[in-house]
C-alpha cells in the first residue's frame, strides 16, 4: 500500500447548469485509514461534492482521484469496478422500500458475490448485529423509525466492506442517543475494516469527536481546515462562527433580500 | 403577431412531440440491451409478471365476462333478424380473439399495471433508490426496468386471452342459457370458424406488441419522471393517455396489416 491519500482532489469546479457555479476550486485529500468531515451549511455543495467522488456527475474542470484513478476518466466497467469498492450512506437513506432489511443489506452480495445462501445469512446477520437491529431483519423499511431506517443504510453502506465510504448527513434527524450510537458505528466500522470515511455533515458537536480531520466549506468553497483541536481554537471569523453556531459573522444566516421593514410595508419615521 | 405566436406553439409542441418520442426510443434500446439479466436470472421477470399480472386479473375477468354478454346480447339481436342465431358463437369468438380481446385488455392493462409500473420505478427515482443502486454498482435499468418490462410484455398474451376466454364464457350464458341458442351449434359452428393462423395467432402477435408499447411507455415515464411527487403523478397520467392511444394506433396499423396478409 503507498502513502498516498485514497481520495484526492485537485482544483474541482462544478455547476449542475452553465449559470450557476455549485464548486470552485476545491482542494482537498483523505489519508488512507482516516475519517475526514465535510462541514458546511446546506446548500455549499456537500452533497454534489460526494455525488463527484461517486462519479455520478463530471467535473467542469479539476479532478477526483480515488486510489489513483481518475474517476471521470474511467468508463462505464472502470465505474462499476470502482464503484464496488465505495459504499455510500445517503442523506434520505434509499432504502430498497420493496424488499425486507435482510434483503436490503443482502443485495450486494447476491448481486457481486457468489456466496452460498447461509454465508450470506451469517454475512447480512453480522452486519444487522453491528447496528443493533438482527431482530429487526424481517420488517419492511415502511415499518422502521428514522433512527433505525438510518442504522440499516449504515449497516448496508458498509455490506461488502468497502475501502472507500461516504456517508451523507448520518447525524440529521436523529434523537440525542441514536446520535451518539451513529457517531460511534462510523468510527468503529471505519477501523475495523481498515476502510477510509468521508463524513458530510452540519452537526459539529457530533463529528469533532468521531474524526481526524475536518474541511471546512461554504459556497462552494474550501474555507477552513484542520484538527477537531485545530478548529476549535481556531480565531478564523468563519470556523469561529460554524463552530460556535452564531447567526452573525462571516456566513449570513439570510438568504440575500431586500429591506425587512419596506418587504412588511413599515414605513419608516 | 397573435398567429404567428399560435404557429410557433404548434411547431414548438410538434419539435417536443418528436423529441420525446426520440428519447423513448433510444430509451427502448437500452432496456433490450440490457435485457441480459432478465434472461439469465428468470426469477426476477417471474416475479414481475406475477406482479403486473396479479394487478390485472380481476379487471380483465370482470370486464371480459361483461363484454362477452353484451356481445352474446347485441349480437343474437341482429342475427336473429337474418335466422342465424346458431352462428351466435363464430360472431362473439372471433370479435373477441382477434379484436376486443387483445384492444380491451391492453387499454385496461395500460391503467392498471403500466400506471402501477411508472409510479414504482418514479417513486424509486425520486426516492434515490435507483442513483443508491447505481452507486452500488448494479445497472439500475438491467435490474429494475427490463425485467418489469419483460413482466409486462410476457403477461399481455396471458391476459388477453383470458379475456376473451371469459368473454366466451359470457358469451354462452347470455346466449345459450338466458337466450336459447343451441348449445351444440354454438360449440361447434365456433370451432369450425376459429382459424389457429388467422385469428388466434394474429391476437396473440397483436397483444404481444400491445404489451412492448405499453411497457415501453411506461417504463420510459418512470424511469424519466421529475424526482418529485408532482412529477411522478403527472408521469403516471401520461402512461396511461399515451399508452392507451398508442395501442389503438398500434391496433389499426396490425389490423391493416393482417388483413392483407392474409387475404391474399
Ligand atoms: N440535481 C441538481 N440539479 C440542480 N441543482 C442542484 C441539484 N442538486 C443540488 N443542486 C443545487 O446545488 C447546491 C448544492 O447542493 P448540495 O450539494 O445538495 O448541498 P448540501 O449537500 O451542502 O446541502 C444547492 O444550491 C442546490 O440547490
Ligand atoms: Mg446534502
């Protein structure tokens, strides 16, 4: 194995339409073993930076190399091949909603593996075990709670034990205890299988204590890097103000607009 | 001015028609190109045609039952006139087989199961299960769309001749039992005038082609739908408006066809 980080990327500029410019020059890499976070408001382009690792959309300039390929320079076999190597948490879960758990977590190996019907039994048993939900493995994903239809997505995220993956706000919506369980699984499956994690997220408290490594985003643009200690002693008004979750500073907490007392019809003096 | 706003919208709509129309096709190509793992793993197609199937079966006996008594009704009325009630089986048989069988049973397959099939593969894209299968590595159209298209298009034949089988069996009620036709000729005269080739083969090819149309249709408006629930109700509406006019043209263009097949 090299040194060099799993994941790099290089100058990345993307836009879903020529009008509007989503990312810009970003600059960032995740060391091999690592679990780096992504930390930004929603809408600084989070997600569509994942959707560009995944290689589901083409960079308008720049590049995304994971494990030394360049992801929009593979064809469509190289993606798959690729593809079968990163397990992915989406931010609204996906699951399949017309098969059970068992089936859900079972599907990558029934379709990339030729394991016999009781390994993959054990497989997708383990894999339920690590979240806590083997009793659950029966039930439709119509019948499961938020917090445990986000622990099934986690454990099928991690099913064929990926070396790459990416996880899409796995702490949004989730109550006090399920949120500190969330945390601790993606720290623990990270290292147990010696796989590298990118954490995209909004909630700080929760990530600076599960990761090595945090970027710091907003429009589209990487503001801040470093340590959990390095941003939380950070002085940058930026990192100052997401870390200490304050409406004023250098990110506005409104949507640019007109005058509020003109929009309400208050005449002034 | 007015006009030629009213001339541009005419062209802009027929330019959309096309290109829409463009797209299913190359759409169409992509489900027979990787058809592949329908066929290799028959499971998943067996489980779509029950599906599609199972949506439509009691419709399609209903409905064929009702149209094969009217049929027997409308039908004894008029052949009353000429002394041929005995002929009263040929009449509804062969109207049945060769056209409101596979017609009438596509139109109701069309909003029942093709409306069910864009609504799941919409509701599948809208809730990023088919992007989360893509990421996984599984080619969302091999695994998702062809076998509910090859479902679809496998049960069609099925269904239309259940049709008219209990359209037939309608049929003989209203005719034998209520209005008094006898029952041998009835039987008879039905078979002797049923031709395998000309009648209930070319209702088998039209119900099969009726089943690539509506499939085709409906899983192209799925597959396509905005990811939202304003565009996958509007997509489903589509399917089945499209899909029902396409198997009537599809029907004329068969009809005109056979016809002069076989007439030769
Ligand atoms: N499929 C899409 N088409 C067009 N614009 C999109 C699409 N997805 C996201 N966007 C826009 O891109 C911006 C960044 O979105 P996203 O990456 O989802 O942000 P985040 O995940 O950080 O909340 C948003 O302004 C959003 O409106
Ligand atoms: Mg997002």
């Amino acid at each position: 194995m090299s040194d060099a980080p799993l994941v790099e990327i290089q100058d990345l500029s993307f836009g879903y339409s020529s009008a509007r410019q989503i990312l810009s020059d970003v600059t960032l890499s995740v060391p091999r073993g690592k679990v780096v976070a992504l930390m930004g408001g929603s809408g600084c382009g989070k997600t569509t930076l994942l959707r560009l690792i995944g290689g589901q959309v083409r960079p308008d300039r720049g590049y995304v190399k994971v494990a030394g390929e360049v992801i929009h320079e593979l064809d469509q076999a190289g993606l798959y091949r690729m593809r079968r190597r990163m397990g992915m948490l989406f931010q609204f879960g996906a699951l399949f909603t017309d098969m059970s758990v068992f089936e859900n977590i079972a599907f990558q190996m029934r379709e990339h593996t030729d394991l016999p019907e009781d390994a993959i039994r054990d497989l997708v048993l383990m894999k339920l075990n690590a979240v806590g939900l083997r009793g659950a493995a029966e039930l439709m994903p119509s019948e499961l709670s938020g917090g445990m239809a986000r622990r099934v997505a986690l454990a099928r995220a991690v099913a064929l034990d990926p070396m790459l993956v990416m996880y899409d706000e796995p702490f949004a919506g989730l109550d006090p205890i399920s949120l500190g369980v969330v945390g601790q699984l993606i720290r623990r499956s990270n290292d147990a299988l010696g796989a590298t994690s990118v954490v995209v997220t909004h909630d700080v408290q929760q990530s600076l204590h599960i990761v090595d490594y945090v970027y710091l985003m907003a429009d589209g643009r990487i503001v801040a890097q470093g340590t959990p200690d390095e941003m939380r002693a950070s002085t940058h008004p930026t990192v100052h103000q997401f870390i200490h979750g304050e409406a004023d500073g250098p990110v506005a907490f409104h949507y640019p607009a007109g005058d509020y007392a003109a929009a309400l019809g208050i005449m002034h003096g | 001015m007015a006009e030629r706003g009213s001339i541009a919208t005419v062209g802009a709509f027929t330019l959309g028609a096309i290109r829409r129309l463009g797209q299913a096709t190359l759409f169409l190509g992509q489900v027979l190109r990787h058809s592949g793992t329908s066929l290799t793993r028959p499971a998943l197609t067996v489980r779509e045609i029950y599906f599609a199937g199972a949506l439509s079966l009691i419709i399609i006996m209903v409905s064929g039952l009702f149209v094969g008594m009217v049929l027997a009704l409308q039908g004894y009325d008029t052949l009353q006139t000429y002394g041929s009630e005995e002929k009263l089986g040929v009449l509804v048989a062969l109207s049945l087989v060769r056209e409101l069988g596979p017609v009438v049973s596509a139109l109701l397959f069309a909003s029942r199961a093709g409306s069910a099939i864009t609504a799941e593969i919409g509701l599948m894209k809208a809730t990023e299960q088919i992007v989360a299968m893509d990421m996984m590595a599984v080619h969302p159209v091999a695994r998702v769309v062809a076998p509910r298209f090859w479902g679809a298009v496998l049960s069609m034949p099925l269904l239309a001749a259940l049709f008219s089988a209990m359209g037939i069996f309608g049929a003989y009620i209203v005719g034998v039992r209520l209005l008094g036709v006898d029952v041998g000729a009835f039987w008879a005269q039905m078979q002797a005038a049923v031709d395998f080739e000309q009648d209930i083969l070319n209702g088998v090819i039209k119900s099969a082609v009726f089943g690539v149309g509506i499939a085709a249709v409906a899983t192209f408006e799925g597959f396509d739908a905005p990811p939202t629930a304003e565009g996958v109700s509007r997509a489903t509406t589509r399917t089945v408006v499209h899909s029902s006019l396409l198997v009537l043209a599809l029907d004329l263009v068969l009809t005109g066809f056979m016809m002069r097949m076989w007439g030769e």
